[in-house]
C-alpha cells in the first residue's frame, strides 16, 4: 500500500468523501428504499433527522413538490455545508445545524419525519425520538432505518481494525450495526409515545467497488480516516492486505457484494 492510496487519492475532507463515495454505493440505495416506504405526498412538510449531507432530504422535496416543505437537520456542520453546496436550486431546502434531542423547531411543524442511519449514533435515542414526536402534527408519521446486524463483510473489517488499529477504530464499525434488533426498535419508538408501530426487515444486496478501493472509499468517508491516519504505513498495509484477502469471497464479477439487513421502522403520531 502507498500513502498515495492511502491519502492522496482521498484528498477531500471525511463530508466531502462521505457524498462522493459512502452516499452513491451505500446512502443513495437505501435512501431510495426508505422514501419508497414513506410515501410523501405533494404538499407535505418533512424533517431529515441526522441528515448528513442531504441525500434522503433531496429525494424528499422531489416527491412533495415546490408545494411541499422539507428541512434537513444535522449536528456536524461539515456534512450540512456540502448539503448545501450539492443542492440544486430548484429543491429549496433548509439546512439546521443541531442536535436530534434538542431541535429548534415549533410543535407540530411537520407531516413526516424521516431518519435514514443515524438513530444508532445518539447519545439519548430515547430524547431524540421523544423531539421527532414532538415536532410532527397529531397523525404525522415517523419513519427511520438502522442497519444490522454487523454483516460479514464488515465483521472482517471490525476484526482486522482491532487487530492491527485498535479497539477505537473496530468501536465505530460496531456503533454502525449496534441497533438492529426489532423488539428494541420497537420498544424505543412505542416509549416516545408513538402509536401503529410497524416495523420490518429485508436483506439488501449491494455492489461496491473492488476490496482494496472500497476498503480506503469507506474509511475516508467515516471518522475511520483520522484514527488510521494515526497509524503507520506498515499497520495500515497490514490491514488494507487482511481485509483485501478474506474479502475475495464477496467479489463477483469485479465488484465486492455487500449483503446487509436494513430494518424499517413505521409509526404515527
């Protein structure tokens, strides 16, 4: 591995390199599936919770139309920033930098609430769903997604960072797949005082690039980039070798196939 491979090659900053390569192989394809799930309707007024850099928020304001109003909210000013550099301007959306527990916004502002893969990521899931609450009006709907549990493709990940990074960087894969199991998703939402809970499961099959390309794409996309640029040259071709060799059984034609559960949660106000 050269440190071309390593850095050069990703030179833009961890948002930057999140909607250049994390959104199109992994956010854009199941960000379609959960606005599919939701069912916008021209007119209606939608909040992205821990939207990053906006890509659920702009499939949203295509579905409700110039009639409809839609809101991305984020904690990390870097990912609302190229929200909004990558927004055309026929989609008006508005971009609020703050936390899912405490957002800034008036009771009953929206028709639905949308969070694609981040419930996991807050401190207090239960303050955050009890605000998503909140600001939805009395019949608003709710609808979310978390991935897991860890697939295999990413347990080999998990296991080469803690043999060869450490216990750091292998913590962050296992926070992306930390809420999965259904009976907690549900408890969670019906807790925040939801009703008509509905939640479901499928398999999703995804098509990456090669190992060694994905391996680099991810981790300049996620916090990953700044622990392993930590590391040495020799550590992190340790890893990017391991992972490149056990990999091999997800490649098919050229590309790494990625099998991932994706549960779905529904519910209404």
């Amino acid at each position: 591995m050269t440190e071309q491979h390593f850095g050069k090659a990703y030179g833009g900053k961890l948002p930057e390199n999140y909607e250049r390569f994390f959104v199109p192989a992994i956010g854009a394809p199941l960000a379609t599936d959960l606005i599919r799930l939701a069912a916008l309707r021209p007119g209606e007024r939608v909040l992205d919770v821990a939207c990053g850099t906006g890509v659920v928020a702009r499939l949203a304001s295509q579905d409700v139309g110039a009639a409809g109003v839609v809101a991305g909210l984020d904690v990390n000013p870097g990912m609302l920033a190229v929200a909004r550099s990558g927004t055309p301007p026929g989609l008006p959306i508005e971009w609020i930098e703050a936390s899912a527990e405490e957002m800034p916004l008036p009771d009953a502002s929206f028709d639905a609430v949308i969070c694609q893969m981040g419930l996991q990521f807050v401190p207090d899931r239960k303050a955050a769903l009890r605000e998503m609450r909140r600001v939805l009006v009395t019949g608003g709907r709710l609808i979310l997604n978390v991935p897991g549990p860890t697939p295999k493709l990413f347990s080999i990940l998990c296991d080469a960072l803690a043999r060869h990074v450490g216990a750091e960087a292998a913590g962050f894969v296992n926070k992306v797949f930390s809420l999965h199991d259904e009976a907690e998703i549900e408890s969670l939402v019906s807790g925040a005082g939801f009703a008509d809970i509905a939640v479901q499961s499928d398999t999703r099959s995804l098509r990456l690039p090669g190992p060694e390309e994905f391996l680099w794409q991810y981790v300049h996309s996620t916090p990953l980039g700044g622990v392993l640029a930590q590391s040495d040259d020799d550590r992190r071709g340790l890893l990017e070798r391991d992972v490149a060799v056990k990999w091999q059984e997800f490649v098919k034609d050229g590309a790494l196939v990625l099998e991932v559960r994706n549960v779905a949660a529904t519910a209404r106000k």
